[in-house]
C-alpha cells in the first residue's frame, strides 16, 4: 500500500537563466508530503515546445500525477495550455466556461477582454478546470496532468484547489536528529541503523558552521512508532 | 555559434521532501548564463540508484555539459559517485591522489581517515578531480559530467574550480523593462516585438503589488545594440 506518485515540471526560461529562484517547487513538495502524494522527480525546462511536449509525456508516463508551473498567462511566451494539448493529442480552443469566467472578471474590473486575454480561456478538449481565486484565469487538469500557474500567489491557490481532490497516502512523517560531529564519525552507525530499519529513509545533511562540522540526520517514513525506535537508538549511540 | 548547452542534476530526498529548498541550481544557472553556457533543463531526482543512472544517461547524450549537485559524502545515502560510474560503464575504487588528499587534510585534523570518510577517494575509473578547498573531499569529472557536493558552499567553491576549464560562449545579456499595466494589455505588442526580433529571447513575467497588475519585461540576447532597438521600442510603445 504505497503512496501515490507524482512529479514536477516547471516551464520557464526565468528559472534557468538565472533570473528568478524558483519557488513553487519548494512549497509544492512541502504540500504533496503532508498529503500523502510521494514526490519522485522534479524537471525544469525552457519555454520551448518540443522540450515541453517531450517532458510531459515522459512524466505523465513515468508518474500517477504530474503537476505543471508557469506558461499560462496571455502573452507569446505562454505556450504550455498548447503543448500539453499536443503531448496527449488533444484539440484546444477558447471553451465557453472559461471565456465566461474570463469575461465577468474583466467587467467587474473595467478591462476589455482583448484578444490576448481570450487566450487565458484555451483549454484542451477533455479536461476539467481548476479553480483559480486569485485572477480568475483558470488553470486545468487532462488525464493527470494538473497545469497551473507560475506567478507564486495563484500557484498556491491551484494547489489548494486540486489537491483536496486528489486521493493521498499517509502522510511522510519525520523526526530529526542534530549531531555535532562530521558526518564520516557517523556515517558507520548511520549505515547499521538505516540496514535494521528498511522501511525508513535515513538522511544525512552535513553542514559547517563556525569552522566546525556537524550533521541533520532526517528519518521518514509512514510508521511513527518505527521512527521513535530508531530515532532514540541513534541518540544514544551518538550521545545526542 | 551557439553557445554550449547544458544541464544539471540535483539529487537528494530532501528537496524532494520539501525539507531542504535547493540553493544550487539558482546559483549555477547564474554562473552558466555569464559564462555563456545555456542551461537548458534541471531533473531533481532521489537518493535511488536506477533514478540517478537513467538521468545521467538522459542528459549527458542529450547536452554537452552536466552539473550534478549532491550526494558524494561519506554516509550510506552518498550512493551519486557509483551512480556515474554505472551510468557509464566505468569501474570505481579509491584512488591514491583522492586518498592522499584525504589523509592529509584528516591528519591535520587530528582525525581518522575511517572506512567512511575512505569512501569519499571512490572515483571512477578515467575521471578527473575536482579541487575542493572548503573540504578538501574532491568532486570529479567523467565524461561531460561534473559531479559536485551538494553543500551549497562547497559547491559554490567546485563551481569556481570546474568553471574556467570550460569553453563559453558570449554571455547572455539582459535588460528589463518594469510596466505598470496587466499582461492583457501589452501581450499584443509584445508579440509583434518578439516576432520582428527573432534572435532575442522577450519574458514577461507578471506580477500583482499592493492590487495593482504589471510584468517585468526581460529582453535576453547575445547581441546588445539589438537588445538596446528593442528595448527603446518597448518603452515608446508602452509610453514607459
């Protein structure tokens, strides 16, 4: 009975140029782990059709879930609603329940519904909308791919639309351990204790911090009772 | 003349988790878009043998360079160095100028050169060192693939040091334009903008302050009197 799987793609050419630190990623993984939903792999690509089309199938093959950021405003280098029409061989154009949404935003606000915005209602025929509070514009899921936007603030909101319907496992739980020894003084009774455990995921992240070495020792996994047993082994072994 | 391309490979359960946000690949996109270097696409995969070998294959056939970030400590979890010599059919074993500069750095530490600190002088067969003055323990280079620590400054200092060795290209220049107005408004200019200078690279990248919508235009290129024509044009267009 194991989780369900997902991955990640991130469309933009901002993150790989340096530009912008990418943010979703972070908050996504935070939230598919308090859900249940195992994020397994993370790609990030530019806003180039064919490496978009080519990730998305992969991911969609490879994974139960594949959530996508970035590339669905109105403007020429928002191109993802398209590739991930083509990626399942599916028709796209405007679809009325969008446009709809599209139109009564833009009236209350004053603004026309230009040509460009009508851009912001092409969905793939086949998929069910996601709802978007922030700016309205909404995002959608085909087969099991959720497509959502960049821009951080409605990025959250999506996640917060789609994943309440999306069937999670038990949550990852984890406790951890800080020892303030260099990681090759552990690592020997790291090893025996992740061999006795199999279940569990046993990390270690050194660090330095004023010249002197130390490490977080991070234990996952499903069973809170087996993460207790092996967390109190390792603090009396270390001394912690 | 194009520039050469690249990718990077982060591997760690703990971005994935959400524990930990990844610091590297923000940094080496920056580096690579200075050093004319084109960084095309980023994986983040786990701490799990078949995941780390098939991206490693994937994206060293598929770019000229491969940055890799994580994974070579002394721990059970530090699985990336044996990773790479699979992934290429090379043998792997400690290496004597890997050791000796391990025990040196040990000695002088009043440490012990244990079986797992041993474990960080594992190089593939015909790879060549990475030098590593924050902790000595090197990185390497097989192939068209650098694999560094994923400590962000420790890899930050094997970023310094595998850098130069690498021919660039021209950097990749930049200019932005901040507009007061929602994409909707100026995606159609825009798109005659990108359609009439086919070498650049035009972003849009929106945003919401205080309620209010606008987007930072980024105009990239290799060519900056092209990016100045565009630049002025934007600006007159949008009376910015």
């Amino acid at each position: 009975m194991s989780n369900p799987t997902a991955a990640m793609l991130v469309i933009g050419d901002e993150i790989l140029s340096g530009r912008t630190r990418d943010a979703n990623m972070h908050y996504l993984a935070g939230e598919l782990t308090t859900h249940g939903i195992d994020l397994r792999e993370v790609r990030v690509v530019s806003d180039d059709a064919p490496a978009i089309v080519a990730a998305v199938r992969a991911l969609s093959d490879g994974y139960e879930h594949v959530f996508t950021s970035g590339g669905i405003g109105p403007t020429h280098d928002d191109i993802t609603a398209d590739c991930i029409a083509e990626a399942f061989g599916a028709s796209i154009d405007v679809r009325e329940d969008a446009r709809a949404l599209l139109a009564a935003h833009y009236e209350r606000q004053g603004s026309e519904l230009n040509e460009a915005r009508l851009r912001m209602a092409r969905i793939p025929e086949g998929a069910s909308l996601i709802d978007n509070p922030v700016s309205i514009a909404p995002g959608f899921t085909l087969e099991n791919v959720h497509v959502m936007a960049g821009v951080p603030s409605v990025f959250k909101a999506m996640v917060a639309s789609v994943l309440p319907t999306l069937t999670g496992g038990a949550p990852l739980l984890s406790q951890s351990l800080r020892i303030d020894r260099g990681e090759g003084d552990i690592a020997g009774p790291l090893g025996k204790l992740a061999a006795d455990f199999p279940d569990l995921s046993i990390g270690s992240y050194p660090f330095q911090k004023d010249g002197a070495y130390g490490a977080n020792i991070v234990i996952r996994g499903h069973d809170g009772a087996q993460i207790d047993a092996a967390i109190v082994r390792l603090a009396a072994e270390m001394g912690a």
